[in-house]
C-alpha cells in the first residue's frame, strides 16, 4: 500500500462566499477525474469545520460554508487552514492548505503612496523552475506588486489616490511560475477609496445678485444659493448659514433668513426702495465633514422701485386756513409767468417722472400749465373783463404704472391794486381783519413799552437833578448843616460822619413821599426838613439863625 503525499496552497480572499471557486485540485496535482471517483476522494479535515468540499466530478474546490476569519485566525496573519484530499486504492494523502489573503479592501484616498492595500501569499508546490512564481497586476493602476517575504506579496498604492475620481479598482493579480509548460493563476482583487473630506462645498456661482420688487410680501423666497461638494456622504452633505452684521442700520437676520438646509434665502420684511436700494450678505456653506471644511459667497439683493408714493407738491404752499394767491397785472403779456407748481415725487424713474395738467380754471382759456415744468402763464393778452378772482386747479401726476397724482389749487388775483384784489378775495378780508388785530395790539404793547422807558428816564433825570441839588446846599451853604435826628435817635456821643450821613441818605431815599419832606426857605437856602419833628427843628434853625446873627452884630444886646 502505497501512500503518496503531495501538498497543495491556495489563496482565497476573506469572506469568500459559499460556493466560491478555490482550485482545480485534479488539475493542480494531476490526477485524473476518474481516479477521485474510483478513488473515492474526500476532504477529511482534522478537528474543526470543513470549509471546502470537493466536486469529484470537476476536480475543483469549492469553498463549503462561509469561513470567518475571526473565529479561524483570531488576530493572526498570515491566516489559513488545511485539510487532506485522501484516496483510496491505492491510499493517497494530498495536503492542501489555503490561505485566507489578508486585506482590507478599503483604503482611504489620502493614504500616502506606498501604503499597503493588500497581501497575498502564492506558493508552487513545485520545486525548482516549476516553482519559480511571478506576480504581475494589470497595468495603469496606482498599485504596484511587491515581494515582501517569499511566497508573500504585497499589494501597496503607487500614487496618490483620488476618490472623487475614480472610487474603486479591480485588480487582477497574475501569477505564473516558470515550469514548462507555464502554469498561471488570476485573481482579481476588488479595492474601494473610502472617502475623504477634501473637497470644501462649491457655489453654483461666484456671486449671487437677484431683483425684488419693493413692498414684496415677507417670507417670499428670493433666491437659492446652489453648492456641490465633490465628497461623499456626511462629508458632501451641506448647511447653510447666513453671516450676521449690520447693514445700514439693520442687522442682515432682520432682512433676510436663508434655510439651513436648502439655501433658499427669504425675504424676512418688506423691502422699501426709497430706504434701501440695494443690500449685501455672505451666505458660508459648510459640509458636515470632520473636520468640516465651509466656503463663503456674497449675495446681492437689488431693490426695485414701485410707485408706490404720490408726487408732493411744495410750491403753492397748501395750507388749511390761509390763501396765498398770485398776483397778474392787468397790462401782463402774452405768456406772463403767474408761478411755477413745484412737485417731488420720492420715487425713481417713471415712477417719479412728473407732468403737470390744468384740471380746473375759472377761465381756461387765459392759462396753461407746462406739462414739464409746471409753469403757470397767461395765454393771451389780459382784459378789463377779465375776472380778478380766478381759481386754478393742476393735477401733478407721475408716469408709473398705475400712476399717481397730486392736485394742487392756485388762486390767481388779476388786479392792478392791492385794495381792488382784497375787495375780491373774502379770504383775504379776514386775515386782513386779523393782520389789523395783530398790529392793533402791536402798536399797543410798543406805545406802552415806550410809555414805561420815558417814565424810567424822567425819573432817573428827576433823582439826578435832586442829588445834585442836595449837594449844592450841603456845601455852599453859609449856614450850618443841621442834622436831623429821627425820634428816639439817642446821640450816643459819636462824632464820626456817618450816622449824619446815614440821615441825608435815608432822607433823600423817601423822596417820593412827598407828604414827609419839606422844603424851606431859610435864608435863601433850601434846606431839608422831615415831618413831624419840621415846626420843632424848624424853631430850632431860627433860634440859631437868631443866636449866629447876635454873635456876627456886637450890637445886639443879649437878653
Ligand atoms: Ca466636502
Ligand atoms: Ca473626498
Ligand atoms: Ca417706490
Ligand atoms: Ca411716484
């Protein structure tokens, strides 16, 4: 009984399915189809699980049932297992191992070139030249194949990898040894590019800049900002989000609100054209990579004008009570210039393009209104018939769609004289009434203001007048200076000047009270005297009038 002993090694990706083709055993050790029936060929494994039947009839392996690498291997590399290939008759004991191909069949796209993607061991059971094996893969792939150990290959990244774009390879390994005749294996191996935030998210446009009509409805949808982003899943998927800061006095969250989630930007208000004309904001889209990476665009919104405001007449002035009306001399010519109606309209273009009609006139065929300028002119020469009253109505009007319009009256008084024009314009009489009124009272309070300042004056005159008097008799007087002393003033012995002086101030300030001082005659000098002690210091000046007079005459006997 004989017993032949050949070795075989295959080399399967992990996770191969059930069903999945390892090798062609009879082909490989050359044995006949139907020496494995006569044979009796089995797979005999030892201890655990029989991952690979035989298919007698084909001579091929296939693999059994699902083979989990974990549960096989655990952590250790290279993983394979083996089993017997046992016939009978005469008994033959062949060997096979097969090896469970490491690797990872994804890599990411940042992976640095020479990054190992995959190894794989290929073994010949033969020796020498037959055993001799060359790995080759398909050309214009950034992999290359390298020998790391014997009977071990590497699979390693031969350039930079891009997913965006190409995303995965199947790479067929080409092995061949060098016996005669060559015998070769392939297999393909399926490498996916996992993916890589390094594309930050791209605007459809560099900037956006879009038109909305003024007074639009808040809420309304004005624009949406679109972005790509070349990345895949989380790292592609985008929110966006508006950049807050002040624009002309309002803050860009109060005009406008973008959704994060589909950059559909909304007018949050009304807009009014005749505020804001135009206004811009950046609109940052960001992926949700990690790190995420965000791009920034200016978005533009212009403001359109409606005509949505009436023009405004500033000239005739247009007050409630009071009419204000234009004077045209009875000698005016032909086109005599009566006044210009003076109009603004806040809007823009058409919308505050202003022309100027005649509505209404007492005599239409004496004025014309320029319909550009609002010029108001006679049309003919003015007549005596002519009417002094006359009442113009113009209607200024703007060019929108639809458009607006202001109506403005002009009083026109064709008169000569003022008094002719009063007599005509019952409107006139009253404010004249009250202009008389107003002057009536004017003259008034000036005539007593007047009044007041003379009085002032004179009286300021009259003291004056009154101190200069005064200090006429105090020192050119011949006679002495007799002090007057209030009641009850007790003369305390104080010789100095001013409680005398104090006195004369005191008398001169009651100068108004004229029922207090006297005047009197003494001598032919005016001296003040006080009431009620007059007739008493008045007796008292005599006697010493009387007293000096006997002291001046040696001849006067004393009594
Ligand atoms: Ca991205
Ligand atoms: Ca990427
Ligand atoms: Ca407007
Ligand atoms: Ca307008």
């Amino acid at each position: 009984m004989g017993v032949v002993f050949c070795q075989a090694r295959y080399s399967i990706p992990e996770e191969t399915p059930e069903g999945s083709f390892v090798g062609n055993i009879a082909n490989d050790l050359g044995i006949e189809i139907s020496r494995l029936i006569s044979g009796k060929a089995r797979v005999v494994t030892k201890g655990g699980r029989q991952y690979v039947e035989l298919g007698r009839d084909k001579g091929t392996l296939v693999v059994k049932e699902r083979i989990d690498r974990d549960e096989l291997c655990k952590q250790t590399t290279p993983c394979s297992f083996s089993f017997d290939l046992i016939m009978e008759n005469p008994i033959e004991l062949h060997r096979v191992t097969v090896e469970l191909m490491s690797f990872s069949n994804v890599i990411a796209e940042n992976s640095p070139v020479g990054t190992t993607v995959a190894v794989i061991n290929v073994e010949d059971a033969d020796s020498g030249q037959n055993g001799l094996v060359q790995c080759k893969i398909n050309d214009n792939l950034p992999f290359k194949i390298e020998s790391s150990l014997s009977d071990y290959y590497a699979l390693i990244t031969d350039e930079t990898l891009d997913r965006e774009n190409i995303a995965e390879y199947n790479i067929t390994i080409l092995v061949s040894d060098q016996g005669s005749p060559e015998r070769h294996n392939n297999k393909t191996l399926n490498v996916k590019i996992s993916d890589v935030n390094d594309n930050p998210p791209v605007f459809s446009s560099e900037e956006y800049k879009t038109f909305v009509i003024e007074n639009n409805s808040p809420g309304v949808a004005v624009l949406t900002v679109k972005t790509s982003d070349a990345d895949w899943g989380p790292n592609a998927r985008l929110s966006y989000f508006l950049e807050d800061n002040n624009l002309q006095a309002n803050l860009v969250s109060s005009l406008v609100s973008v959704n994060s989630e589909t950059g559909v930007i909304h007018a949050i208000k009304a807009y009014d054209y005749e505020q804001m004309k135009s206004f811009s904001f950046n609109v940052t889209a960001r992926d949700g990579g990690s790190p995420p990476l965000s791009s920034e665009v200016t978005v533009t919104i212009i403001v359109q004008d409606q005509n949505d405001n009436a023009p405004q007449v500033l000239y005739p002035v247009q007050t409630g009570g009071s009419v204000v009306a234009e004077i045209v001399p009875r000698s005016a010519d032909v086109g005599y210039l009566v006044t210009k109606v003076v109009a603004v309209d806040v809007d823009s273009g058409q919308n505050a393009w202003l022309s100027y009609k005649l509505q209404k006139a007492t005599d239409r065929a004496l004025f014309e209104v320029g319909a550009q300028n609002g010029e108001i002119r006679t049309v003919r020469q003015v007549t005596d018939k002519d009417a002094v009253k006359q009442k113009l109505t113009v209607v200024v009007e703007d060019n929108g769609q639809p458009s607006r319009s202001a109506v403005v009256n002009i009083n026109v008084a064709v008169a000569d004289t003022f008094p002719e024009v009063l007599s005509e314009f019952t409107d006139f009489t009253q404010t004249k009434q009250y202009n008389d009124d107003l002057t009536f009272y004017l003259v008034l309070a000036l005539a007593a203001v007047s009044f007041l300042f003379i009085m002032t004056v004179v009286v300021i005159i009259s003291v004056k007048i009154y101190r200069w008097r005064q200090s006429r008799i105090f020192y050119q007087s011949n006679l002495p200076v007799i002090p007057y002393y209030p009641p009850g003033y007790a003369d305390t012995g104080v010789t100095g000047t001013l409680p005398h002086m104090y006195n004369y101030d005191a008398c001169m300030k009651t100068e108004s009270r004229k029922s207090d001082c006297k005047y009197s005659t003494l001598g032919g000098q005016s001296v003040l005297v006080m009431d009620p002690s007059f007739t008493e210091t008045m007796q008292r000046a005599m006697r010493e009038k009387a007293f000096q007079q006997d002291l001046d005459s040696p001849e006067v006997v004393r009594k």
